[in-house]
C-alpha cells in the first residue's frame, strides 16, 4: 500500500510539471536561403505565430553576360582632315599637274577642312576572354579639303591652275571613299558598361574611291562643281586606330601614300570624335 502511494505522488508531480510547460512554442528552426539567378530569398528561421519574415534581395551588380560577336550599327566621325605635302614642286610630274606650282599653292584654310564618316556597322568578334578581339566595318570616309588659295581644276588639260580671274568664297576638293576597316581591338575593362568601357583599336582600312569633285563657290559664276577623277589614286591604304575612354570615343587614320597617283606628294591623315556605342 505504501508503494502505491509513492506511485500515485510520483505521477501527479510529472503530471504538474508537463502542465508547466509552454507547448505552443515551435523548436528553433535554421535559416534558409535559396538563389535564384540574381534573386536571393532568405528566411529567417525565427519563431513566430504567423508564417516566418523572407526576404528577397535582387543583386543588380550582376557581371553581364558577354556576346562572342557584337555589332553596333550607324556610326558616325566627326573631326579634321589634313595632309602632309611633301611634294618636289621643281619636279617635271609636279609641273605637269600643277604647271607654276609652288610649295605655297595647296595650302589649306585652318579649321575648315572636315571629314565625316558614317560606317553602315562595326563588328567585334571576341579572341581570347573578351579583351582581345577582331573589329571590322563598312562604311564611308566623306574627305573635304578646302583650299586657301583659288586653285582650279580644268578638265580640258587635266591639271590644276590658280584662277585669279575670279574672286573665290570657297574652294574645296572633295574625295569620297568606301571603306572597309580591319582592326585588333583590346578591351580592358570587358565587365563594365559600355560608357565606361576603356578601349584601344588598332590596324588598317582599305578604301575605294567612288566619288571626287571639286567645288567653287565664286562672285562671277556662283556654285560650281567639276566631277573627275583628278589624277587621285583609286584606293587608299591607311593606318587607323580608335581610343575609347568611357563616354570619349577618338578616332585617327593616317594614309600610307600619297593620294595622288603622279605629280603630287600629298599623304592625308585625319582625326576627330566618334559617335557610337563602342
């Protein structure tokens, strides 16, 4: 009997201290985090009455997915045109194109003589990590070189003379090409936007001359324009190179003969501000 009794105390003892006990407490659970491209869900693994707090964090600083090819259509050069003149004036070719020329005759006006090319696209093929690559074009290079002096070109005995029979408000020759550039490209920030991109290009471009004139703006005759070849080489083979630092995109080419096929030593080059997206 006595047994029985420390029996019965022993289960009302247990039985009082499981009524103690708080059951609606949940036991502690890990926090968990799932990922999900640049979305990251976490929750937080707290106790909570109502459904456990998740919180999503979306990374915008994602390393963006790089193309083997791209290509950036529509460019457009705005900048200067020049040429070195290293012509032997005293020459027979030189006579024979420029009869009584002289070193002075072909100078340029300051400033005023422009080139603008507009490429139909550029092209960046990748190489090796996306830092060196190949980039290549088609376009046009649109050249006008206005002269100081009133030079004139007579179709009738192919050469160039100094008209100072009329007053001149402006004398330009103007030389138009089709161009394909063939350049290697380093890009050495290949993670960042393409406005912080910072660039380097270089190689050549070949180009054929489909279009040269001369045009006149004079007091007695007003507008004019001549069509003719002008004893200019039918293709140019330049030196071209293109800097890009972040926004800033520069460009330059310089010739590798002269654009004249006899008589004149003349060897353009040109530099100025690209407009594209690379």
């Amino acid at each position: 009997m006595h047994k029985l009794y420390v029996l019965l105390a022993g289960l009302c003892i247990a039985t009082g201290s499981m009524a103690q006990t708080d059951t609606t407490q949940k036991p502690a659970q890990k926090a968990d985090t799932i990922k999900v491209g640049s979305i990251t869900i976490i929750r937080d693994g707290k106790n909570h009455d109502a459904a456990d707090t998740v919180q999503v964090n979306i990374n915008r600083n994602r390393v963006r997915k790089h193309e083997n090819v791209s290509t950036n259509w529509w460019i457009v050069d705005l900048g200067f045109a020049n040429y070195t003149d290293k012509t032997n004036y005293a020459s027979l070719p030189a006579q024979q194109l420029a009869p009584g020329s002289n070193a002075d005759w072909f100078n340029l006006k300051y400033g005023k003589s422009v080139v603008v090319n507009l490429w139909l696209f550029m092209q960046r093929r990748n190489l090796i990590g996306h830092v060196v690559n190949l980039k290549y074009g088609l376009g046009l290079e649109l050249n006008n070189y206005r002269y100081d002096d009133p030079i004139l070109f007579n179709k009738a005995t192919n050469s160039f003379t100094m008209d100072v029979t009329r007053h001149y408000h402006k004398d330009k020759l103007a030389a138009d090409y089709l161009t394909v550039p063939l350049m290697l490209n380093f890009n050495f920030t290949p993670n960042s936007s393409n406005n912080k991109s910072i660039g380097l290009s270089a190689g050549a471009s070949v180009g054929y001359l489909y279009s040269s004139r001369q045009k006149m703006i004079t007091n007695e005759d007003g507008k004019q324009k001549i069509h003719d070849p002008m004893e200019l080489n039918p293709f140019k083979i330049s030196y071209v190179a293109e800097l890009q630092l972040g926004p800033i995109k520069l460009f330059g080419s310089l010739a590798s003969q002269s654009m004249f096929k006899k008589g004149l030593d003349q060897t353009p080059y040109t530099f100025g501000v690209r407009l594209s997206n690379w």
